[in-house]
C-alpha cells in the first residue's frame, strides 16, 4: 500500500511540470472590445470576443480554464472559490476546445453561457481599458494576460508574432483583423476583389466608366477639331498658291534666281581670271566707240552727258590771230605766159 502511494506520488510529481509546461502553450492571441460589423455569433448577434492559440505543435485541451476580466482576482490571499466567482470558466464536452498544434479558438464575451459553450459571461467595458487574463484549470495559475486599450470600433489589439516569445501587441483596422487565423498570415487580394470589397454597390466602377467615356470623347472632339483647322489651312493655302497674281511674282522669283546664279558664275570665274577678262573688255570698248560714232549715248537717271555744239563764240580770236601768224616765204612765180587771144 505504501509502496502504490509512493508510485502515485511520484506520477503526480512528474506530470505537474508537464502540465505546467502545457499550460504554457496556450496563449491570448486577439481580442475586440467593441464589435460592430466583424463577428457574428451563431444568433446574428455582435459580441466582443476574445482568440486563444495553441503555440506548440501537440494537441491541448483548455477545457475547464478560466476567463476574467477582474483584476481582483491577483490579490494571491484570495481563496480560490472567491476567485472562482469572479471568472467564467471554459465548459467541457464541447471538441472545439481540444486544440491540435497552431490552432485557434475563439469565445464570445459579454454573452450568456446558455447560448453555447462558446459564449461566456466575462465582462467587457469598450470605453475604458480592459485587462483580460487566462488562468489554468485549478483558478491559481496565471497563464496568460494582456492589457487592451480602448479601441474604435472593429478594432481589435493582437499579438504581433502568433509564438509565445513575443510580448508585442498592435492595434489591427477591421480591414486587418485575423480571427480564427494567424496573425502575420499575408492574405494574396487581387485589385478586382480588392475593388469588390471597396466598393461592394458598384458606384466607384460607374462613375469611373462615365470618366473614362467622357475623357475619350473630349479627346476624340480635340483632335478632329485640330484636324479639321489643319485641313482648312491647307486648302487656303492651296488656293492661294494657284491664284494667277502669284505667278508672275514666282516667275520673277526663278528670273532673279537664275541671273544670281549666272552673276555668280561670272564673279567666280572673274576671281579666277583675277578680274581680267580681255575679250569682255575689247567688245565693251569696242560698243563705246560705235555708240560715240552713231552719237548715241545713255539716258541713265543722275548721270549728265555733255554733246559738243558749235556756238562760233571763239570768231574774234580766230580773226585777231591771223596777223600773228608768220609769213611763210613764197616760191618765185613763172611769167605767166598769154595763151589763146592774150598773145596778141
């Protein structure tokens, strides 16, 4: 008989570390306080809630643990049926509370346990801060705690890392709460259902259509307007060009091009010639001087061609000089002989 007391003893002894060890595994992973549109009970009713994980790798039962929302419950001189009194206690015979390895579960607060055995009578303030705790089976252990702070609407406050070493928490949106999955799961959203989320009654999508059509109308009513301004300028322009009076002003356009060009030549070859071209030289003279036989002379504008004319203005000097001029010596004259009825 000693001997079986002994033995049971020492069992007692062996597993009381192990189930503390177990105990260890199971933690707070999120908690809501002020539940508006997120989860819905199996009544249609919102309640705060409250996610427990199972961190480890082998399967835990929490049944018959206990939740409180009760400070009083640390005072250690506390008996345990007062400090039972002040918890709601996880209920048996449910399968959901046995949790294999990286499993959750979750529990409604401020509910009536006679709903179901998710449903617990712990109390929650969403206006003040609220610390929940989670205590063992036996209500004198602290297996877990946190303290949550007042949260808007659909918030929720999780564990940044879902294993038990981290002590980090953060405040979630309701677009970023993960009950019932871990809590650094990256959900893969593609832009249409993202869309579809956003915008659920299509507005957004309706007035981005309208955009769109009126945007590619205006630019529709843009460039056949710049066309159509093109193309009127290009027949004007046409018109223009084939009027009569432009012409002659574009045959003496390629005249005055074409003696530039030969005037060009002839200085280019002057140049080469260095400025010296005799045959041009000889038929200039030579037009000069039959101009000056013909008395032909120019009418250029500015220039004064002076025609010699006999006006006898210099007679008296030619009279006046002939007494000066010498007297040349004569040849002695032949008599002159009587011809004919002078010899008579």
């Amino acid at each position: 008989m000693k001997k079986f007391s002994f033995l049971l003893g020492l069992l007692a002894v062996t597993c009381l570390p192990m189930h503390a060890q177990m105990d260890a595994s199971i933690k707070l992973n999120e908690v809501m306080t002020d539940n508006q549109s997120s989860l819905i009970d199996e009544y249609g009713t919102r309640h705060a809630w409250v996610e427990i994980a199972n961190i480890s790798h082998s399967t835990y039962n929490i049944r018959g643990m206990y939740l409180t929302t009760d400070r009083s419950v640390l005072d250690k001189s506390m008996s345990v049926p007062e400090r039972v009194k002040r918890m709601s206690q996880i209920p048996n015979g449910d399968v959901r509370t046995n949790l294999s390895g990286r499993q959750f579960i979750v529990f409604q607060l401020n509910s009536e346990p006679s709903k179901g055995s998710l449903h617990l009578a712990v109390t929650v303030d969403p206006s003040k801060p609220t610390w929940i705790a989670l205590y063992n089976g036996n209500a004198t252990q602290l297996i877990d705690s946190v303290t949550v702070p007042v949260l808007n609407a659909d918030q929720s406050f999780a564990r940044i890392s879902n294993n038990g070493n981290s002590a980090d928490w953060e405040v979630k949106s309701g677009d970023r709460v993960t009950v019932g999955i871990q809590n650094m799961t990256t959900v893969s959203e593609s832009k249409i259902e993202k869309f579809k989320r956003e915008d659920p009654y299509g507005f957004a999508m309706a007035i981005m259509a309208m955009g769109i059509v009126f945007l590619c109308l205006a630019l529709l009513w843009i460039f056949f307007t710049l066309f159509g301004m093109f193309m009127r300028h290009q027949e004007a322009a046409k018109k223009v060009i084939n009027t009569q009076p432009i012409k002659p002003i574009t045959k003496t356009v390629e005249k005055t091009i074409e003696v530039g060009h030969k005037t060009g030549v002839i200085l280019k070859e002057g140049f080469d010639t260095k400025g010296i071209d005799r045959e041009i030289y000889m038929a200039v003279i030579g037009m000069a001087l039959q101009q000056y036989r013909d008395n032909v002379h120019d009418v250029e504008s500015g220039v004064i061609t002076i025609k010699p004319r006999e006006t006898e203005w210099d007679a008296a000097y030619t009279e006046m000089t002939h007494f000066h001029e010498p007297v040349l010596p004569t040849t002695p004259q032949s008599p002159k002989i009587p011809t004919g009825p002078e010899m008579k």
